[in-house]
C-alpha cells in the first residue's frame, strides 16, 4: 500500500474471517493477524509524524521566504522612490548647470 511499508488495507482488515476451532478462534491466527495490525499502526505512527515534521520544515520555509520577498519588495520600492526624486537628472544635466554656474560666477556670459 503505501511505499511497500502497509501490508494490510482497510478492506483486508474488515473482510478477515479466522477459522473457528472446537473452542472459538485459533489464537495463534488472532495473534499473527493482530500483529500484523500493530505493524501497521506503528508504521502510519512514524509516517504521520515524519509528514507532519515536513510541514512544520516547509512551512518556516515559506515563512522566512515569504519575508524575504516583503524585504527585497520594499527595497526596490525605495530604491524606485531614490530615483524617482533624481528623475530626470543626469550626468549630462549636472555639466550643463555646472558651466552654466561657472560662467555666472566668473562672468564669462557668452
């Protein structure tokens, strides 16, 4: 059933008919079957818990992820902001205000 680990189903329990003996069920059956039974709990037990340690693992996962991208998300905002109040301001434009200034204070008014 799952992974090769389960060797009985629902079903295979519910239709498990033991033979009766002169005085009821043979024990030996009952105990082998019964066995069978714990085995199985035992391993859904271990299996349950090994999931359910998974979903803890990926859920801090997520967590730490989810706020990563909220961190990355607001730098680039700020970021945008940054260059939101320089738009239009280059290189180019500053040399331009630059000589303009110089020729104002040193009087060189071409």
């Amino acid at each position: 059933m799952y992974n090769n680990r389960i060797y009985l189903t629902p079903q295979e329990i519910l239709d498990k008919e033991f033979k009766i003996d002169a005085r009821g069920y043979r024990p030996q059956e009952v105990d082998k079957f019964l066995d069978l039974v714990i085995r199985d709990y035992t391993e859904f037990s271990t299996i349950i818990n090994s999931q359910e340690k998974q979903i803890r693992d990926l859920t801090d996962d997520n967590l730490k992820l989810k706020n990563e991208i909220r961190r990355l998300k607001a730098n680039i905002e700020a970021a945008e902001d940054s260059s939101e109040t320089n738009h239009g301001v280059n290189n180019v434009d500053l040399l331009r205000r630059l000589s303009q200034l110089e020729k104002i204070v040193y009087g060189k008014n071409e």
